[in-house]
C-alpha cells in the first residue's frame, strides 16, 4: 500500500514540477524540514546547491566512464540546463518533502517486513526471499532517487526511477500472496496468453508515458506551447502511447467476456473489471491532456490510474498462474 500512495505523490510531484523543489538529498535545503520562506535561506543559496549538484554530477560522470558507459558520461557533461540553478518555492519544496517523508516511512516498513520475515525463513525460503527482493528494490529505488535530483531530473533517470518501484511492489505481491489460495478458481486454456500480452501492453504503455513526459519537460525548458497541434512533435513514443490503452482495453474485455457466465469466476472479475475502469478513465484524462493542453488533475489522474492499471495486473497475474489450465 505504501508503494501504492508513493505512485500518487511522485505524480504529484511530477505535475506540479516538484522534482527540484529540494535540491539536495535526503534533506531539503540542508535541513530535516523545508523552510518556510526564501528569508530563511542564504542569499546565494542557489549558488551553493548549484556546486553542490556540480560536485555529485562529476563524480557520476567519473563513475560512467569507468564502468565504460562513455555516451551516457558524455550526454550528461553536455546538458546545459543540468547546471541550471533553482528559486526556492515552498509549495514545492514541501510537495517533495512529503514525497521524501512517505518514501522514508516505506522503506522502515519494508525493513520491518525482512526483519519479520527472518524469523519464517525455515518454515517458507521463498517468501523471505520475495520480501527480501522487494526490501532491496525499495533500497535501491530510494538511492536512485538522489540521483535523480543530482541530475536535475535526467532523461531516463525518472523512467529507471519508476520502473524500480514497480519491480519492488511485485516482489511484495509474491510474498503477500504465497502459499494463499488463489481467488481465481479455474483456468480456462489460452488465458494466461492472454494475461502476458495485457502485462506486457501495461508495461509498455506505463514506460513510454514516463518517456512522453520527460520530452513534454524537454519541450518546456525550450519554451515550446504545448498545444494539440505541437504534441505531435514527441514522435513515435507518444503515437505508441496513445494506441496500447486502446488495444489493452480489448484485451481485457476478451479475457472478461469469455468468463462472464462461470459463476466460479466471480471474484477475479471484479479485478479484471477494476483495471477496465483504470484504463477507461486513462483513455479519457489522455485525450483531456492533449485537447487541453496538459491539466495537471489531469495529468494526475493519468499517471495514478496508469499505476493502478499495471499495478492491478500484477496482482491478477499472480493469482492466475497458481491455477492450472483445463
């Protein structure tokens, strides 16, 4: 649940362009708590985050091109806007803040899952190992977040970003669910296909959306119009965007319509028929957001339902797989 909540605040903070409203990590202008006004703040503080950013991206940089990632090294020393300093905002930097606290508060209670879980590892090895895994993604994920303000909000880094956070909610999912009874009661031949190609499609959509973002950014520090017309210019990965919504929701309208009179199937319909409503409700804030220019409760409600559709799909793949095909 808690990575669940962390998917709506990076929204947020995605939206309201909170990425930086902290420029230093873990704490937000060096303090535990964000200050309340720029008086609070030294009078060349963007120039002391700024050589801070500064120091971090070279050793990042020194980094990459050790470990023989040379384009990347070089992508990053030739961005200018990277270097780019940040006025302080306190509505930003406390809609980061709360990003940070909850992200903080998910990590004490994925320690606390392994530190549970410990005690049943003879009893059950592969559910601590689940929660495990999912404890060192949620880790990993929060380390990579310090790179992600280092970088200045990066292409690629957010996409990585994200991406991660769902590979640590479905090894949580593994250790919840294992060795429960499956709600789903039968499986009908062709099915599980059937599961892996809306997974996939989710997956997908979800990925090329955080790409279709991280342009839109670009198009905004080269002070385009974002408008209907000039959308057009985010190429094939928006065209992609915009087509797997379509193509998931039949997918799943398939799945849903083959079941629909088996009275044992009830319970994991109602899931099938959740993430329907997930992706509707994608289909129709996508068009707002290019008919309207990109409203951020619209482009909140995008991303959330995104999250929740793939999110959704997982549980429903978990539950299916521990059933057999007749």
């Amino acid at each position: 649940m808690g990575i669940i909540v962390l998917f709506f605040l990076g929204g947020l903070v995605r939206v309201t362009g909170s990425g930086m409203g902290c420029p230093d990590w873990p704490k937000c202008f060096g303090k535990l708590v964000p200050p309340s006004s720029e008086a609070d703040l030294p009078e060349n503080y963007k120039e002391i985050y700024l050589e801070k950013r500064k120091s971090k991206v070279e050793k990042l940089i020194q980094f990459l091109e050790r470990i023989g990632m040379h384009k990347r090294a070089e992508d990053i020393s030739n961005t200018t806007w990277l270097f780019e300093p940040h006025a302080f905002s306190a509505s930003k930097a406390y809609t980061e803040y709360i990003n940070r606290l909850w992200g903080a508060i998910t990590g004490l209670f994925a320690i606390g899952t392994v530190v549970f879980g410990a005690g049943l590892i003879r009893q059950d090895f592969w559910k601590f190992g689940y929660a495990f895994l999912g404890f060192f993604f949620t880790g990993y994920n929060g380390w990579l977040g310090s790179l992600v303000v280092d970088t200045n909000l990066f292409g690629g880094m957010v996409t990585i970003h994200f991406v991660l956070a769902f590979l640590a909610l479905f090894f949580f999912m593994l250790a919840y669910t294992r060795r429960r009874e499956s709600i789903a009661s039968t499986g009908a031949k062709g099915r599980k296909a059937l599961i892996i190609a809306a997974l996939l499609l989710a997956f997908f959509q979800l990925i090329s959306g955080t790409l279709v973002r991280e342009s839109v950014d670009l198009m905004n520090r080269m002070d385009y119009t974002l408008s209907e017309s000039t959308m057009s210019l985010l190429g094939s990965k928006f065209a992609l965007h915009r087509i797997l919504a379509p193509v998931l929701a039949m997918v799943l309208l398939v799945i849903w319509y083959r079941d629909r009179n088996r009275r044992n199937r009830t319970s994991i319909q109602k899931y099938y028929l959740a993430v329907l409503a997930f992706v509707a409700i994608q289909i129709i804030t996508g068009t707002l957001n290019i008919r309207w220019s990109l409203p951020s409760w619209s482009q909140l409600i995008h991303i959330v339902t995104g999250s929740l559709t793939l999110t959704g799909l997982i549980y429903i793949a978990i539950q299916e797989f521990k059933v057999k095909e007749n």
